[in-house]
C-alpha cells in the first residue's frame, strides 16, 4: 500500500464513516477503516489516536471561530458577536451530505455522542474565553455561550435539511424565535 497516495486522512474520513454507517461504529475496526482508505493501521495512527476521532479531529471550527469572535468590532454585544461568528461556520464545514450522515451515525451511538458533547464543549470554552478578552465577566460569558449554543444548534440542524438556506440567516432566524419565546418573560423578571 503506497504512503504516497494524496489525501490519506480524507480517505480515512470518508471510509470510517461509510463502514460506521454500515456495521456500526462499535464493530467497525482501525483495521477495517485502514483496509478500506488502501492504508495500513500505523497510517491511520499517524493521523488520528483512536477510531472516535476520525470525526473529531482537528480545531479547524474552534479556530475559526474563535478569530471571528475576536475580529468583531469591540462595540458589538457580546452576543451579537458570537452569533455573528456562528454564522460563518459554514465557511469551514465540510459538505452537507458529510455533515448529515455524520451527524446520523454520531446520533446512533453512545460513545461518539459523548465525544460529540465533549467537543462542543471544548469550543464553548474557548470562545468563552475570546468574550472574556473582550471584556465579559466569566459568568456572564458562559450564559452568553450557552444562548449562543442553542441558537446554533436549531440553526445548524436547519441548515442541513435546507440547501436553499444559509447558515448565517438560520442563525438570525433561530434568535428571533428565541426573543420572541423571552420575551414574555421580560416585564415580569427582576
């Protein structure tokens, strides 16, 4: 099995989530996964630690975002910021065909639902941090975060199903609905 052959890690990617669709995640094997890409095992070592990481690896998004977080203008609410940044996830996203069979596979099993949690909340610390940079006590950070969060996930699953949307409209749109649900609260909260 050549080394050479370009896009080794892609080819890893794509044949894990082919068999993880197919016979599971828990019965598919590195072996297998290698095997399938026209790799060896120690080639898929080199690029990832363990099968779960296949769809986890890389800080691409959290990178992304977090330089979105930090290049708005500093007079921009904390929230507005983060939802601004959200929205352009989508320009690091692999395709959507990827994302949703990634997303079905993640949802059928426990282990990568668990990595998947971990995962967000690795980038939620991190762009909790790129608002305490600009100023936002470390509490109000992370409920900021959290709103944020739930704002992206509605948008993001929206923007799966769609191909007509884009992500940043979903994103506004998912924060509309959530002022509108809050709303009510408002008079009545002190």
């Amino acid at each position: 099995m050549p080394r050479w052959e370009s896009n080794a890690q892609g080819r890893l990617e794509q044949a894990a989530l082919e068999l993880f669709e197919t016979q599971g995640f828990e019965r598919t094997t590195v072996a297998q996964i290698a095997r399938a890409a026209g790799l060896t095992e120690r080639s898929f070592y080199r690029y990832f630690p363990d099968k779960r990481e296949v769809l986890f690896a890389g800080n691409e998004l959290e990178t992304h975002l977090v330089a979105q977080v930090e290049a708005v203008d500093p007079g921009v609410t904390p929230i507005e910021a983060l939802l601004t940044a959200l929205g352009t996830a989508d320009e690091i996203f692999s395709s959507r065909e990827f994302l949703r069979r990634r997303t079905r596979v993640i949802a059928a099993s426990p282990a990568l639902a668990e990595r998947d949690l971990i995962k967000l909340a690795d980038i939620a610390r991190a762009m909790g941090r790129a608002l305490e940079r600009r100023g936002v006590e470390r509490g109000e950070a992370r409920l900021i975060i959290d709103v944020a969060v739930a704002i992206s996930r509605r948008a993001t699953s929206r923007w799966l199903a769609d191909p007509d949307a884009t992500l940043s409209e979903l994103v506004a749109q998912a924060a509309a609905e959530l002022c509108e649900v809050v709303a009510p609260l408002a008079p009545t909260v002190r």
